[in-house]
C-alpha cells in the first residue's frame, strides 16, 4: 500500500467515525426533546390585577340592648372593591349590612310585640398581607368610617308612654317621647365607627382571578349615650366571600 492509499484509508475512517458522532447527538437530541415535550405543563399563575371587587356574608355577635346584658346574632353581608397598590398592600371600599331581631325580654320591657335593629356602614379599610403566595396568603385589616344604626319597634309607641319602663333597658328620658309630643316607632343615630381583623385567602385555580376569603373583624361604632340599641354600639363579624 502506497502512501496516497494510506491517507485514503485515513480520510475514509475519519468520515465514518463523523457520520457516528452525529448520528448519536441527533438521537440524544430528540430523545430530550420528547421527554421535554411529555412532561405536564404546570398552570400559569393569572397576576392580580390593579383594581377589584368584593362581596362577602356572614354572621355577626354583639350586644343586644341594655347596655349589653344579652348577646345577639346579626346577619352580615358586604360589598364593595378597591385598588391593590403593591402585591401585598391594598385599599378597599366597603359598604356593609347587618340585621338582628331585639332581644324578647327587651320587648317585653317596652311592650312590644316585635322588633329589629339594623346597621349600616360605609369605610375604607386598608389591608396589609404579610404572607401572600401564589395560592395563599393572610393579612390584617383595619380601617374606618360612618355608620347608621337604626332601632324599629313594630308598632309605633303612642304619646301615653311611660318612660319608667325603659329602666331596665338603662336608660331614663328620650327627649320628647315622655311628654306626648310624639308617636313612634324607631330610633336611629349616625356616627362614626373603626373596626380591625385578620383574615386568610385561597386561590383554588392560579389560572383565575378569583379568590376564595374569610376573615374576622371587630366593629365599634361610636353611638351616643341614651341611644338604642346602646352607647358605643359593637360587633364581632365573621364573613367569607369572593374578591376578583
């Protein structure tokens, strides 16, 4: 064998072992490529958006009348929505509803066959989440506002009233309601009002704006002295409801 059929046989050797090297990274190569592509694909986590809104219902304990004597049950519900100005800080405004029969020794104190109170409460209620994942998170809430609270007899009381029996209620004279100048049948007040709460929320699909919460708040609204249904009226709530 000559010396150009040495570098022949050189040359032909070297093409093979190339034609090799390939053939094994194309096969590498796709093999990767279908591991990759049959592996599950985890869910796009949906960012927060800017603005949102809420509603929520529950139910709420508090004083009756009389200056607290009897503890109540009130049905909450809440509405509103608000702007997330970081992840984890946010303001919401809120508009909340709650209503609760009074208490029967309490009309039977005032001669009355039935009767309600109701409250009405609008606040901005900053929220601060100090845990806030892409599927759970909690926070503190507190804020404040204005509040309307109404107390309503069913029948009107009749000019004849005489004021002795609301003592046991502790109170002793509603002004212009013992002389017979008027005849009714509710009392209401508006004032201001704070309330605080920590709460917890759920996002069941990252792949959806929605998100599941509950939380628990204490409500204090500043009612004056001689005013049903007491000074100082307050509630502790606990709601759950949606956010989008």
């Amino acid at each position: 064998m000559n010396f150009s059929q040495h570098k022949f046989a050189i040359l032909l050797l070297f093409a093979m072992g190339l034609f090799d090297a390939t053939a094994i990274l194309a096969q590498q190569s796709s093999s990767s490529t279908a591991q990759a592509s049959s592996a599950p694909s985890t869910p796009t986590t949906v960012p927060l958006s800017k603005w949102f809104v809420e509603g929520a219902g529950g139910i709420s304990f508090g004083p009756g009348l009389a200056n607290g004597k009897v503890i109540n049950s009130t049905y909450t519900g809440t509405g509103g929505g608000g702007y997330r100005l970081t992840r984890r800080f946010e303001i919401p405004g809120e508009l909340s509803f709650y209503h609760s029969t009074l208490p029967s020794w309490v009309l039977q104190t005032a001669r009355q066959p039935g009767g309600h109170y109701t409250i009405l409460t609008y606040s901005a209620d900053p929220t601060f989440y100090f845990i806030r994942g892409a599927r759970y998170g909690f926070f503190v809430v507190g804020g404040g506002g204005y509040s309307h609270v109404a107390t309503t007899f069913d029948k009107p009381i009749g000019s004849t009233i005489n004021c002795t029996i609301y003592s046991g209620l502790g109170y002793t004279n509603f002004t212009n309601y013992c002389n017979g100048t008027i005849t009714g049948s509710s009392y209401s007040s508006n004032q201001g009002m704070y309330n605080f709460g920590i709460g917890m929320e759920g996002r069941l699909y990252p792949n959806h704006r929605a998100i599941l919460f509950a939380q628990g708040r204490y409500i204090r609204m500043m009612t004056p002295a001689n005013q049903l249904p007491k000074s100082n009226f307050a509630l502790v709530s606990i709601t759950t409801g949606i956010r989008w």
